[in-house]
C-alpha cells in the first residue's frame, strides 16, 4: 500500500521537521532553503512502517510567497497532514491552506498539533478546542488531533498509526486510465540527461514509451523510470516517479507542463466547472479581477465568466467558465484553483465538468453528465467522446456518439425531410444520416432510396393494399381506384404498377417457384406466352406483370424472352 501524503499549514510550524523526524529524511534539501531555513520548493522523502505501508510525502512551503509550490504539491494528492504550531495556534496561512485542500479535493486528512513541548497542557486543550471547532464543518475526514513533537520525538507512534489508517482508507477515486504526470521538477542528472518528477495518473508509463508535452507539443521518449530511488519498467497511477527523457533538452520542460500520451488527450485553453467560492471571502466574487488559474502543478493567468449569474457569494458554489492561454490536458472531474492575482489570494476552486465547452455562455448548462459534455456538438465518434469526457461512451449507432437532444434533433430533421409516404434520395443525406437511417428501426434502406418504415405507416391499413395481396396476379385495373392512394403505395414500394394494372410486392416475390420452373423449361428465357399458360392469366394482366417484374430486378428482358434479372 502506498499513498502520497501533503504537508500544508503555516510557515515554521514544524512541517519539514515532522516529516523529517518520520522518515529520517531532510525534504529542505536545497542549499539555499537550508541556509534561509524556509522549503521554498517542494521537499520529497518517504519511509515504509512496520507493517508495509509506503508513507510518501510532498514537503510544501508554508510561505504565502510560495502558494504556488504549495499548490502544485497538493495537487493529485488524496491525503493530507496539517501542522499546526502548539505555541502559534491557527494562522491566515494555515487558514488558506486549509480551504486549498478542501477545494483540490482532498479525502482523507491527518491533523497534528506541533511543538507540543513549548506549551503546557491547559494551552494544548484550548488548541485542541479551537481546531475541533475549525474542522467541524470541512468535507475532508478529518483525524483525531495528535499532540506531537520533533524535538522530544513525543506522538510521533500515534501520528503514524494515523496516517497509516488514512491511507488504508483512502478509496481510489474511479478515474480514467488515460495516463498524465503534471512535471512538479525538471533537471538534468550527469550523463543520463533531462529528469522530470511527478505524479503518475491513470495507467501510466512504460519505458521506451513516448510521451508529449502538452504545452508544446514536443515529443519525447521514456528512457527510464525511476520511484523510489529504485528503477521500475513501469509507472502507474498513484505513483511518485522520475522519468528520464530522451530527445527532449531541460529547457524546454518545466513545473506544470504536462506528460501525456498523445491521441488519448483534448487539449483545451477553456473548461466549463463548478466553482466553489471560499467562505473566507471578504466579498462576492464577480469576472472582474484578474486570476492565477491552477490545475495540477501548472498555473497561469486566466479569466473567469459566470454562468447565469453576476456573482457568487462567499461560500456559495456556481458554475463558471475559465478561459487561459497554454493548452492544458484536461479531464471532467479534475480539480483545479483560482487565485487573484491583485489581491494574491486564494478565491475559490473546484470541479471540471466540460473541457470543451460548446454551447454559448448564456446557455451553457454544465453538469459533467456524459449527456451535457456531448450537448450541441452532435455527432462524434466514439474515439473523440473518450478524449471528451475521459470514459468509453458506448455508440448510439455504427461508431458515433452524441447527446440525447441531438439525437433527437437529428431524427426530427430526416423525419422533417423524408415524406411520410414516398421514397427519398439516399445521396441527399451526410454520411451519418446514412448511417442513422441504416440503423434506425423506423426507416428502410434499399436501392439508393430511403422510406420510413411501413409498420408505423398508416397508409398500410388501406383496404387497397389488402385486395390486391388476394388477387394475386389477377388483380383489378386500378384506373377506377382513387390514383393518389395508388401513387403513395407506389412511392413507398409496396405495390409495383404498369399500364393500370397493380401488384402487391408480395405477390411478384411469391412468383419465384413459377420463375423457377419457366427457366427450366425454357433456359434461353420465357415468352410472354409462357407465362401467361404458367399463370392462367390474360394477356392484358400478364405484359404488365413481366414489366414489373422487371422493375424489382426478378426478370430482365432480351428481345422477346425473359430472362433472369439482377436480383434473381
Ligand atoms: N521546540 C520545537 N521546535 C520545533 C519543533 N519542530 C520544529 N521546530 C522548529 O521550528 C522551526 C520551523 O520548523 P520547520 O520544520 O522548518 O517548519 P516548516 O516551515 O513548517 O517546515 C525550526 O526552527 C525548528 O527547529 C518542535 O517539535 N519543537
Ligand atoms: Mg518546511
């Protein structure tokens, strides 16, 4: 079992100190931070406990100056450990932080009370107060508060045991297999070349795989796959790896670019969502302002509509659409964050219903449905909804896919073009209509021409239709019946006429017996005299019987004989 854990809370309050004192592992491991004492950068170190659970942690600085690495290291991540300093109490840092991780969609969450050697216990129990209060209303489960600390080592046993149960109980969100790694380091390793470190979503990566870079475009091959210090052949979802990279220089990579396997990805500058406005809100948030979009380690400028409404209250959550430069890979379901960039806080976040949203501002309706991601885009192959919605979206017909009122829309413009009663020109319809009508159970495809089918069709419960079915061949002339119910029929290829004589499709199939025996009789093909002793029928029922015959490719004419035609 393994489960990458973020740090978040207040600078100096014994974040890097915890995680170092649990795994033995300094994550301020760059000079500089050393010497100014502050992880400006994310810090990496994990440790296995006694009973095998593999403790990853992402170290992220508490500097408000340094959100943005705070972000990118809480990104993709499921459980949380919040550092509170016994001493310093609850923080505006610890605060922001604290409302980052609800938004980013955090499960599970592990709360530890710092420093627990600086204060008395009547101090600890007023701490411990405030921040059951604090946590009372989160969406994130928290833990039990452990009192801790990294000086005299105390709590350290409990504050395992509970990040051991958060990571046991963390439920795998059902995500996509589509494999992406948001980069949160890019270097260069001496003589192996350009190192990028992330965490691995959906299937994963293989050795000797490419992989692009959404940002750019640029193309790069996996030389090899590092988690853990040790080398693997594969990384999957969930993991922390170091993938080294061929064919691609260090400079044109950096934190937040994106790894993805090409075709499987849409590649957006613009997502419909849900935006959850933080309660801490000083006051509604409207479009205006300028904004940090965020979404897994990337960030960038971006500008922010409401949909529906001028402006969300604090606390209140609704739909957006954000709209950015550099083409991101997006997923419905994926979390992202905004931040104002004036005021350089945090104003919300939240869910990614729609990563190409169609319809007009004023009418978009997201709700992340399979059915309003489709919405007014109509027909699209099964191949596109996956790279739409991230799931295999099973084909209305053939292989195309589409919401249910474009369907509809859809039907209703063949129904509004094919007439009820006559036969229509195949060729007149797109490619997907064709192929609509070709599998929709209430049209008939045959010889180039498409009818609506006779089963729904009135026109069926005709009386006409049933007397010429008993005549047979020896059927009444149809000169005296009323002509435009013999032209509908006609039309929807129910009854074959000529010279005024008619007959019922069925009739001239049931013929085939008789066809049969005449070209036994007479293989160079039978004359009109033939048939007519065949069928005892006059010569005036039987020339028009020959010519419709021919009409449905049974028999063909040859001078005087009839021989057997396309369709025989
Ligand atoms: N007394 C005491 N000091 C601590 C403890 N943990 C950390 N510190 C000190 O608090 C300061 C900040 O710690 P650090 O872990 O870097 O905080 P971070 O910014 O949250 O990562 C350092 O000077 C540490 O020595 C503790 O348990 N007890
Ligand atoms: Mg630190």
């Amino acid at each position: 079992m393994m489960a990458i854990i973020a740090t978040a809370g207040h600078v100096d309050h014994g974040k890097s100190s915890l995680v170092m004192a649990l795994t033995g592992v300094d994550p301020d491991r760059l000079a500089e931070e050393k010497r100014r004492g502050l992880t400006i950068d994310l810090g990496f170190a994990h440790t296995t406990t006694p009973s095998g659970t593999v403790l990853s942690f992402i170290d992220v600085p508490g500097h408000s100056d340094f959100i943005r690495t705070m972000i990118s290291g809480v990104s993709g991540v499921n459980i949380a450990l919040l550092v509170v300093d016994a001493f310093e109490g609850w923080k505006p840092q610890t605060e922001e932080h604290f409302h980052i991780l609800s938004v980013l969609g955090i499960q599970r969450g592990v709360i530890a009370l710092s420093k627990c050697d600086k204060v008395d216990n009547k101090v600890l129990q007023e701490r411990e107060m405030e921040l059951a209060q604090r946590l009372h209303s989160s969406n994130i489960s928290w833990s039990p508060i452990i009192r801790t600390s990294a000086v005299s080592q105390s709590g350290l046993d409990s504050l395992v045991e509970q990040l051991e149960l958060a990571v046991q109980t963390t439920t795998k969100s059902q995500e996509s297999k589509r494999s992406r790694l948001f980069i949160d380091r890019v270097f260069t390793i001496k003589g192996s070349g350009t190192v990028v470190t992330g965490t691995v979503e959906g299937e994963g990566f293989q050795v000797g795989g490419d992989i692009a870079v959404v940002r750019t475009g640029d193309n790069a091959r996996i030389r090899n796959i590092h988690i853990h210090g040790e080398e693997h052949n594969q990384s999957i979802s969930g993991q922390r790896c170091a993938l080294n990279l061929s064919g691609i220089e260090v400079n044109q990579l950096r934190r937040g670019d994106a790894l993805v396997i090409n075709p499987e990805w849409h590649i957006t500058t613009a997502f419909d969502a849900r935006l959850d406005a933080l309660p801490s809100l000083q006051q509604p948030l409207t479009h205006r302002g300028s904004f940090m979009l965020h979404v897994g380690t990337s960030s960038q400028s971006a500008s922010l509509r409401l949909i529906g409404v001028s402006s969300i209250a604090p606390g209140e959550s609704q739909t957006v659409r954000v709209r950015f430069k550099e083409p991101l890979a997006l997923s419905p379901g994926d979390r992202f964050l905004l931040r104002e960039t004036g005021t350089n806080s945090t104003v919300g976040g939240g869910i990614i219903l729609d990563v190409d949203p169609r319809s007009p501002l004023s009418r978009s309706q997201p709700t992340g449905t399979i059915d309003s991601q489709l919405e007014n885009r109509g027909f699209v192959t099964v191949e596109e909804a996956r790279r739409l919605t991230g799931v295999h979206v099973a084909p209305r017909f053939g292989h195309w896919v589409c919401s249910d009122r474009d369907y509809q829309r859809a039907v209703d413009s063949l129904n509004s073009r094919i007439p009820a009663h006559d036969a229509y020109d195949l060729s007149l319809l797109s490619e997907i209509e064709r192929e609509l009508v070709d599998a929709h159970p209430d049209y008939v495809v045959g010889d180039g021409l498409v009818r609506k089918a006779a089963t729904a069709d009135p026109l069926l419960q005709h009386p006409y239709v049933d007397m010429l079915l008993r005549e047979g061949v020896t059927t009444t002339e149809t000169k005296t019946l009323d002509r435009n119910i013999i032209r509908l029929l006609v039309n929807k290829g129910i009854i074959l006429e000529h010279d005024f004589v008619a007959f019922h499709i069925e009739v001239l199939q049931s013929l085939r017996p008789t066809l049969t025996e005449l070209w036994n009789l007479s293989p160079q093909g039978f004359t009109m005299s033939e048939l007519r002793e065949a069928l005892g029928i006059t010569r005036k029922r039987a020339l028009p019987l020959a010519v419709c015959l021919d009409k449905i490719g049974l028999t063909r004419r040859r001078d005087d004989v009839r021989i057997p035609g396309p369709r025989w």
